[in-house]
C-alpha cells in the first residue's frame, strides 16, 4: 500500500506564491515519475509538472517560467513551488506516482484558489 500525503494549497491573491508538497510513503518499489496534475470545476485532469528519476522536469505551457518542480529522493517527497499565481490556476492539485511496476498513484488532492 502507498500513501501519497499532500500540503501546502490554500486561498492566495493573483501574484502570490504557494508551495505544495508531497510526501509518499509505504510499499514503494523504484519510483519512476512523481509530479502535478489539476483539475478546475468543468475541466479535465490536466499534467502541470513531472519530473522522473534522472530527467528533466517538464511543464505544461501555460505554467512554464511561474511554476518549478523539484524532488527529495531520500524523502520520496515531490513539490511544486508555485509564484505568479494567475486566477485560472484555481483548481484541485493532485499529487501523482509512478514505480516501474507501472502502478500508479494519486494523492487526495489540494484546493488551490487564487482570488482577490
């Protein structure tokens, strides 16, 4: 069983910064890709940020140059570190993990609203 732990989201002003982590815990095998995904109300589950074991992280578009991923191996722990925040990025933020087993994983998900 794997448990995926999710922190940080919030209520913050157009501009403002948030950071969301997730800590991942349990029977783990060898992890292949931990990132983001979001989903606003009336929209699909989208990609925002993943990075896998020894790659470069990649973004969707419409975050790139605001939002930096990054991982703690040691921790199995992924964040999102989220500046310039813009009222379309409202949404559910979803932690996600994959092994090499091809599991998948998601965590419980984080409200993120951006409003003034």
């Amino acid at each position: 069983q794997v448990q995926l732990v999710e922190s940080g989201g919030g209520l913050v002003q157009p501009g403002g910064s948030l950071r969301l982590s997730c800590a991942a815990s349990g029977s783990i095998f060898t992890i292949y890709t931990m990132g983001w995904y979001r989903q606003a109300p009336g929209k699909q589950r989208e990609l925002v940020a993943r990075i896998r074991t020894g790659g470069s992280p990649n973004y969707a578009d419409s975050v790139k140059g605001r939002f930096t991923i990054s991982r703690d191996n040691a921790k199995n722990t992924v964040y999102l570190q989220m500046n310039s925040l813009k009222p379309e990025d409202t949404a559910v933020y979803y932690c996600h993990l994959g092994v090499v087993t091809g599991s998948i994983y998601w965590g419980q998900g984080t409200q993120v609203t951006v409003s003034s």
